[in-house]
C-alpha cells in the first residue's frame, strides 16, 4: 500500500488541477469491501499530499452498516446516545454529506402541466416574470431570495430554483448567512468543528430544498440542521417519524414515539432544549427532509 500511495502521489503531482475521483455503487458492494476501499481512500488522500477529492455517490446507511459490522467490538466504547459508531465513522471521512434533490409532487405537477401547456402563462408573460425575479434574486439575502420564490408562479419557480440555489451559494449571502445562523451556535456543542459541521450541512441543506422547490423557513432548517450534526441517530429517526415529537412534548410518549436506544436522549434537556426553541414540528421535519408537503 506504501508504493501504491507514493505513485498515486506521484501521479497527482503531475497535476496543474485538483484531481475529482468519483465512487458510485459503492452501497452494492459487501460490507468488508467498502471498508477496506474507504480505508484506502483515506490513506491516498492524507500522504499524497496534493489536492484529490472523491465523490461517493451511496446510500449512508449501508455505508455506516459496514463500519459497524467491521468494528462492532468497538461500538458500546465509543458511540454516545444519538451518535453511533457508523456516524462517527463517516464523520472522520467525509467533510461533507448532501442528500439527492427529489422532485415533490407540487413540482411534478408543474412540470406535467408546462409539458402539456395547461394553465402556464404566456411565454412573453412567463419570460418577464422569471426576468425581473431573477434581477430581485441578484440582489437579496437568504430571506430576500426565499420571498422571491414564495411570490413567484408556479411555473416562474421552477425556472427560478436553478438561480436561487447559485445565488444562496456566492459568497456574499453565505457570510450574511452564516452571521445570521450565529445565534444558534449556543445550541451546538463546544467543539469548533461541528459548529462549521453546522453551517455546512445548513447550507447544504438549503440549496437541496430549494432545488426542490421548498422554502422551509430558516429558523426550522437551523433547527433540524443542528439535530443533524449533535445526534444523527436521532434525526435518521425523526426523519422517518416526524410525528415521534410528541414523546419529546409529552415525556410520557417516550416509550411509544422512540426505540430503546433513542428514548434517554429524548429526555435530555440540550436536546429538548433544540427541538422546543422554534418548536419544531412534525410538518416543518418533513418540509427540512423535503418530504412532499
């Protein structure tokens, strides 16, 4: 492994670019051999010493399976309530996780009603609508942009997404962005890197929803963002069951709404703290998951 390391290296250093590697398929492979090729990654990537970046496009559960089945010995040591071994494996690997954009319902119907041509504006009609809101979309902030396509006909939206998502991106909105977001930060924990873990995995998350064509209010996506970083166990959960909140309302519910591993977490105060700050709701954890509204 230490002569394929260095020629890999060697490779890279003839490089003038950074060098893109992707990875697909991965979640159809056994579980020993997404370790040991992950493993590998991390290995080339930390001695080569040159800009690579690998994209792997899996499913995360069966990447986080494999891990625990791996080092299943490990996991009662050093995985905490909410956090799993599999989680703090992929955490070390990866510096970022973005969920796929599905089309929701309301979008799909759009887009059947422009195929069709039924009930669209005219296309001059159509063309200066789109035209003047992206001129607006150009020159806002997060909550400006979001209000565009709030306002915005159905059919102006879905040409919209596309620039809304870039502008959410520029480097402008995400500084006035990642000050607003700074009042959540006394809901994370200490630790500096889950608090840029946080507004990645915000920003991220609010370019996929938007791409969806879902403007879930900022308050909720921090929210939902910062239970996604601090106890992703417990997200995956609530993901699946939004409507499990009320265990955290009404302590009574716990051993209904949570499995036996979740239920100490859902009484904890830092993460009740989370859940009541907004509140979050069982509707607003489905639009943060872009589940059809």
């Amino acid at each position: 492994m230490d002569e394929v390391a260095a020629h890999f290296g060697w490779m890279l250093g003839k490089s003038r670019e950074p060098v893109l590697f992707f990875i697909d398929d991965l979640d159809r492979c056994q579980d020993t051999y997404v370790v040991e090729l992950l493993d590998s990654v991390q290995t080339l990537v930390r001695d080569s010493g040159t800009a690579a970046y690998f994209v792997v496009a899996a499913d995360g559960v069966w990447l986080r399976t494999s891990y625990e089945i791996a080092y299943r010995t490990f996991g009662d040591a050093v995985a905490s309530p909410g956090y799993p071994l599999g989680h703090l494996f992929l955490d070390k690997l990866f510096q970022l996780t973005v969920p796929v954009p599905a089309p929701t319902v309301r979008v799909r119907a759009t887009f059947l009603d422009r195929l069709l041509k039924v009930g669209s504006p005219t296309g001059r009609d159509l063309e200066a609508e789109v035209s003047a809101a992206r001129e607006r979309i150009a020159a806002g902030d997060e909550a400006g942009i979001l209000q565009v396509l709030d306002e915005a006909s159905d059919a102006a939206r879905e040409d919209l997404v596309g620039d809304a998502a870039v502008a959410l991106a520029a480097t402008r909105t995400r500084a006035r962005t990642e000050h607003a977001l700074r009042r959540f930060v006394p809901l994370l924990d200490p630790n500096p890197r889950n608090v840029k873990k946080f507004l990645n995995t915000y920003s991220v998350l609010r370019s996929v929803r938007v791409l969806e064509n879902n403007t879930v209010p900022c308050e909720a996506l921090a929210l939902w963002s910062i239970l996604r970083v601090r106890w992703p166990a417990m997200a995956d959960h609530l993901e699946t069951h939004p409507e499990a909140l009320r265990g955290v309302v009404d302590p009574l519910w716990v051993s209904e709404c949570f499995p036996e591993h979740l239920r100490e977490l859902a009484g904890e105060d830092e993460f009740r703290a989370v859940v009541r700050h907004g509140p979050l709701t069982a509707d607003l954890i489905r639009r943060c998951c872009g589940a059809d509204d």
